[in-house]
C-alpha cells in the first residue's frame, strides 16, 4: 500500500534533511509541505493523509496544538529539537517522538511503526461520498459504486441499477476523498471498487459486461492491495 504524507517544518536544513529520508522509501509520497501549523491545519481539515511529519515549534500554533485541535485521525510523527515534550507527545497517542538530530536508522523505525499502524486500519472505514454533479451535491453510497470512468474534462461514476453520475471533481480529488477505501485509481482513466471485481484477466478487470485496463504506472499497487 502506498502512503501520503505531509510534512510540517519551519526549518530549511531540517525540512531537506526530512524530505531526503521520506524519499528513501518508495511506498512514502509527500503530497504537501507547510512551514507553519496553521497551513497545515487547513489542509488537515480537508484532505485525508496517512502519516504526519510534525514539528512542535512553529511558531503561532504549535504542533501540539495542532493535534489537539484536529483530534488524531493519522499517524502522527513528532520531531523536535526539545525532549521536554515527549511526555505530552505520548499523552496525545502520537505514533513515535524524533528528538533532534536522528538518524536515518531511528527516523526508519518510526517511518516502519506508522505504517504498520495504517494498515492494521480496515478498509471501507467510509461509507459514502459526496459528489458535485452539474445542479446539486449527490450523496454516493460507497457499496453502490462500481467504477469510476474518465471522459474529457468529467468523470462518470458508474453505479449499481444502472445508474450515473457526471462530475468535474478531478481523479486527485476523488483519490483523496476515496483514501482508506476499497477504491483505488487502475489506470489513469478508471478507479474501480474491489468489492465489485468478477475477475481479472490479461485484458483487464471484469465488473459486469466491462472490462477495465489495467495500467503499468498502477498495477503494483493494485495487486498489492488485492492481497491487502
């Protein structure tokens, strides 16, 4: 399974630094960088994220404050040039406390601990999904979707008694709304849901009378989380 992060540093040197490990990993991608907690907290607010790079100091709103603020819903790496912290950090359930500087041995062990954390998560945590069609805002029950097609500037959900929906929401907007689900991106004009896979062939995915490709750029990360 592949991981989005965002990291939430003030410090040039110490954001690089950050930045060069989390590259290390192939099944890390950083989606956002911030350099003050209340950015972060905004994106926080709207996105949904796996693990988060924490600094505590950061000037107006710290990033103690920021969880206590957010509630946890992600896994939660705390860094910090200041040990005083650790207790609180504990208290807040926090995934692992980097005291500053680390190494890349003990910056992996924290990295390897969030992720066996995110996927201990059950899948399809979500039960529904709110979708912009062209004169309103549809409520999609995730168990009615079958897939997810792109055409031109609009993407059509396909869902189950025949039914359609066209929507401007781009494929990264549904893939952060869909995070943590059992829908994921096939090809770069399909997202399909696992539950509803007849079978799969060298032509592709099967869902009904529709076969769907299967691309290169995806089928690793498809195919690993088939095996969940």
């Amino acid at each position: 399974m592949n991981l989005e992060c965002i990291v939430v540093e003030d410090e040039p040197l110490a954001l690089e630094r950050l930045c060069t490990y989390i590259a290390r990993f192939p099944w890390l991608s950083i989606r956002e960088k911030f350099s003050d907690g209340a950015a972060a907290l905004v994106y926080l607010q709207t996105h949904s994220i796996d693990i988060v790079f924490l600094d505590i100091n950061l000037g107006e709103l710290s990033g103690i404050q920021l969880l206590e603020t957010t509630g946890k819903k992600f896994e939660v790496i705390l860094i910090t040039a200041y040990s005083d912290y650790a207790l609180k950090g504990y208290d807040l359930q926090v995934t692992d406390y980097l005291l500053k500087p680390y190494s890349f041995e003990r910056f992996a062990q924290a990295v390897e601990k969030a992720r066996k954390n995110v996927n201990k998560h059950p899948l399809q945590e979500k039960k529904w999904l709110f979708i912009k069609s062209a004169h309103q805002i549809e409520k999609i029950n995730l168990d009615d979707l079958l897939y997810i097609e792109g055409m031109r500037d609009y993407r059509k959900l396909h869902l189950a008694n025949n039914r359609k929906i066209m929507t401007l929401q781009t494929f990264r907007e549904l893939e952060e709304e869909l995070a943590g689900t059992s829908i994921c991106r096939v090809h770069k004009s399909f997202m399909v849901s696992l539950s509803k896979i007849e079978s799969i062939d060298k032509e592709g995915i099967r869902i009904g009378s529709v076969s769907i490709p299967v691309s290169d750029t995806y089928r690793a990360a498809f195919f690993k989380l088939l095996k969940g």
